[in-house]
C-alpha cells in the first residue's frame, strides 16, 4: 500500500499538472481549450504505454518473481517524475520541452503499466484463506493518498502568485518525489516474495511465454476484465481530471476549491475501499463490484448537475460521493475479483494486459473525449454523462459475465503447454 501510494502520487501528479498548468507552460502558442487538448494528449501517452509495462513486467513477473518487478517499476516511475520537474519550458527549447515530456511521460505508463500487478498479487497471493478481498484492497487503497499528496502539493502550488507557479512552482512538487522514492524502495526491498509463485517454481509450472498462455486460453477471462475495468477507470479519471479542468475552466470555480474536494473524496476512499474488499469477502467480490456500475448508471449526471451549483459544498459532496462511494465500491474488491479470473502461473501477465489494456483505452482517451463531448455539447456535459453511463452498463455485463469463484489451479491444456 505505501509502494503504491508513492507511485500513484507520481502519476496523479502529472494529470492535475496537465488539467491546471501544462498548458501554459509547454503549449502557450495554443488557444486555452487547444493548449488544454494538447495537455492531456501528453497524459494519455503514459496510459498508452501502460499494455507495453503490462506485457513486459507481466512476463518476468510470471517467470522471474513479483518482488523484483516492483522494485523495478518503483524507480522506473520515480525518476522520470523527478525530472519532468527539470524541463525547461517552451521559451527555453521550444518544441523539445514537449517532446521530453512525452518521453519521460512514457516511461511512466510504462512503469505503472507493470506495478498494479505486481502490487495487487503480492497482497492477493499473501493473503489467508476469507481475507483476500480484504487484502486485495489494500494496494488499491493506496492509490487515495497518493492522489491526496498529489492535490495538497498541487494546491499549495496554485496558492502562489501566477507568475512565481508558472516559472518554477510547479517544479516543487516533482522535484519532491525523490523522498518518496528512497522511502518507496526501503519498504519494498524488505517484503518476502509471494508464496504462490515460490510454490509454482518448487511444483515446476513456471511458464515459458505467459502471455501467450493467456491469450490462446484465457481469452473470456481477457475480455471480461477489459470490459468491467473500462467503465471503473474512464469513471475515476472523468472525475479527478476532466471535471477538475471543467469546473475551473468552464464553471470558473476557483482551483483550490475543487483540489479540496478531490481530497475530500480521496480521503473517504481510503476508508471505504478496504470495507468494500472485506464486505467482497462476505457477500462476493462480484457483487460488490456490479453494485459499483450502478452507482455509475445512478449518479453520472448527478455529478455534473452538483458541480453546476458552483457551490463549495456541492461540489465537495460530489466528489465524495464519485470517489469515496461509487469508485470505491468499483477499485476495492478489483485485486481479488480479477485475479481470481487467472492461475498462478499466468496471473500477473493475465490481469496485467486486461487491466492496461482497459487503462489505455479508458483512462488514457477519458479527458480527451470528455473535453470532445463537451465542446459538442456547446459547453453542456450531457453527452459525457451519456459515455459515462454507456460505459457503466458495459462493465456491468461484463463483471456479470465473469467467473465468482477463484480459477481452479490446475488447468490442464494450459499447465502442459505451461511445463518448461
């Protein structure tokens, strides 16, 4: 969990940056709306790198161990987050401030792309018997204090006079990711391997290219998560991204008013995710997850009516209600549910690709085609409610469709082509 809390804060960091601050400082020849595009094109590079850190990390993880590849996706995120907040901008180097930030946005998609798996396994894999929900949440929960770190620096931040941000406030909380980075590698360093994968290399069913194990025999398992995961993340990055760039740009709401209610509802989610993962344990992760897409179907233009008030509190109760409830309820029994879907020998590559996979086309495409929408909407969120709520009723089919109960441990065809 706190491995995860320091890679997310990295990443979190980058898309508030690109709602708030990149557009101005990478893209000024660009009218506002088209310098904003042009931001978040570069945030959904590190989403389209994602399935490439999915297949690599997936692949050693499955044959090599899942300790390894967390240490390495830890350093993989944290240094080109360090220096992204060494570029220099536009006026200094003109299209090479972009393009380095392209490049080192990449390197983070890829890292991420890697470090779910490994990190939800690890906790899976660890767990006992009726805790795996519970357990399963726990890295998932990381991912609300890493964006809670990420808005108070962003914050602190936007505090400061405009010029003083632009020139080189904004390079701060970058700059500050190198402490997270050694505390990341001191806890990680020390964590066992997991005992599942030390007990498939002692029962030698290491697989030889995993990923192809995968596609050839778990293709529905693929598929399903895909589907189910599409609507959870194209959720959450709608609400933490677009709607922070909606609410200040287009309702006008002053920054740190919506930076404090992301943290709000960040905050809850710390709590509710792992009482989302132990009530998974008791009724199914299944369906708790299922539950989560009609909060989808329920409150997508519930949120945007309440963000309309341009009111403080509204706008707060908003937030908690899409992140600390409906998210919640999508991301904290996920590690258990989709995990479950894979056998061991396969399983970091299996979630890996469906999970990435999912991540580039939802998250990675979220911003850009809510910022779409609402330009054809003539400012009106409608037809984002609209992508929101198609999406929610696609992962709702799809976590219907997926298997309740854990992947048997031996699959035959797959375990012989699996021997090495």
């Amino acid at each position: 969990m706190m491995g995860t809390t320091i890679e997310w804060y990295d990443f979190f960091l980058y898309g508030t940056a690109a709602a708030l601050i990149f557009n101005k400082i990478f893209f000024p020849d660009f009218d506002p709306l088209m310098g904003t595009l042009a931001a978040f094109a570069t945030y959904s590079v590190g989403f389209f790198a994602r399935p490439l850190g999915g297949i690599i990390f997936g692949h050693f993880g499955d044959r090599v161990g899942r300790k390894s590849m967390l240490l390495i996706t830890l350093v993989l995120m944290g240094v080109p987050t360090i220096l992204i907040g060494l570029i220099p901008s536009y006026e200094s180097i003109g299209y090479w401030a972009a393009i380095l930030l392209v490049l080192l946005r990449f390197l983070q998609g890829v890292a991420v792309g890697g470090e779910w798996g490994g990190a939800v396994l690890m906790a899976v894999e660890h767990a006992p018997e009726g805790k795996k929900g519970f357990f399963g949440s726990l890295p998932q929960a990381g991912v609300a204090p890493g964006l809670i770190l990420s808005s108070f620096a962003m914050a602190g931040v936007a505090a400061l006079p405009e010029e003083a941000m632009l020139s080189w406030g904004w390079r701060l909380p970058f700059l500050a990711s190198v402490v997270l980075l050694l505390i990341g590698w001191f806890i990680r360093v020390r964590v066992a391997e997991s005992p599942d994968f030390e007990a498939m290399q002692t029962a030698g069913k290491r697989a030889e290219v995993p990923l192809r194990i995968v596609v050839k025999h778990h293709p529905r398992s693929v598929l399903a998560v895909v589907g189910a995961r599409l609507g959870e993340v194209t959720w959450f990055y709608t609400v933490v991204t677009f709607a922070l760039a909606y609410t200040t740009g287009t309702l006008g709401v002053p920054k740190v008013e919506v930076l404090d209610a992301i943290i709000w509802g960040a905050a809850l989610s710390f709590f509710t995710m792992p009482l989302f993962g132990m009530l998974g344990d008791r009724i199914g992760h299944k369906r708790v997850f299922m539950l989560g897409t009609v909060g989808i179907l329920i409150c997508g233009s519930m949120f945007f009516d309440l963000l309309a008030t341009r009111d403080a509190g509204m706008i707060t109760l908003a937030m908690v209600v899409a992140i600390g409830i409906v998210y919640a309820a999508l991301y904290g029994p996920e590690g258990s549910l989709f995990s479950s879907q894979f056998p061991p020998e396969v399983r970091y590559s299996g979630i890996s690709l469906a999970v990435q996979v999912s991540g580039a086309i939802g998250g990675g495409l979220a911003p850009l085609m809510a910022t779409w929408l609402l330009a054809l909407g003539d400012g009106s969120p409608r037809y984002v409610v609209w992508y929101l709520v198609g999406l929610g009723a696609i992962a709702c089919l799809s976590a219907w469709c997926m298997r309740a109960n854990p992947l048997p441990e031996k699959i035959d065809g797959a375990l012989l082509e699996s021997r090495t």
